[in-house]
C-alpha cells in the first residue's frame, strides 16, 4: 500500500527552525485531513498539528503558536513549518492522510501513515 512521504527532518539548535515536507499518495476516495504527529521511544505518539481538506487547522498545545500546517491540495502536499525548537521537540515527526476509501459495504475510513523524518533539537 501506497505511503505518505515525509522529508525535512534533521539537526538544529535551540530557537532555530525546521520545515517539513509530506507528499500524500494521493489515492484516497475522498481525503478529509492532512496532519503531523510525532512520537519519542517509550512514548504514545501525539498530535502536532492537522488540516482538513476545507483548511480547518488543530494545534498540540505545546506547539505555543511556533509551528504552522498548510497544504496544497492539488499537489498533495502538506508542510509543517516550524520555529523557535527547543529540545523537548526531538522526535520523529510522522505524517498522516486520512479520508475514506471505496469497500464492498460502502465507505471505509482509512488512515495512511508516513515512515518519518527524525528532528533532532540540540541545546
């Protein structure tokens, strides 16, 4: 099955910035959101942020304003800029495609996931 691709990821200092790219597979029926979680060893994996395909955004709280989500739509893209890191944003930022396929009952919602970028946050 097809993957989103992520890219972006790297090594930065604290207060510096990072942007993330995902290119979505695009082969959904009817994509409903694109989003960023991130997930450290040992930990649940948790929402950074998302953006439905009506351009509705949702933010982690801990991200205080410093990331910003936006998506291109017709190129299947999705970017997560972000400022101000701080060691605490080490993680592997993973992205998400959700939305619906066809199913012999119907619809079915799917959820594809990226592999994920690692970003590295030194202080």
């Amino acid at each position: 099955q097809a993957q989103p691709e992520e890219s972006g990821g790297g090594s930065v200092q604290a207060g510096g910035s990072l942007r993330l790219f995902c290119r979505a597979t695009g082969t959904l029926f009817r994509r409903v959101k694109l989003g960023w979680y991130r997930q450290v060893p040992g930990k649940m994996r948790e929402m950074v942020a998302t953006i439905t395909t009506r351009g509705s955004q949702e933010y982690a709280d801990f991200v205080r304003g410093r990331f910003t989500i936006s998506s291109d739509n017709p190129r299947n893209e999705v970017v997560l800029q972000m400022t101000r890191l701080e060691p605490e944003d080490t993680a592997s930022y993973s992205c998400l495609e959700a939305g619906q396929v066809f199913s012999p009952t119907g619809y079915a919602d799917v959820e594809l996931w990226g592999r994920g970028t690692l970003v590295t946050v030194t202080s």
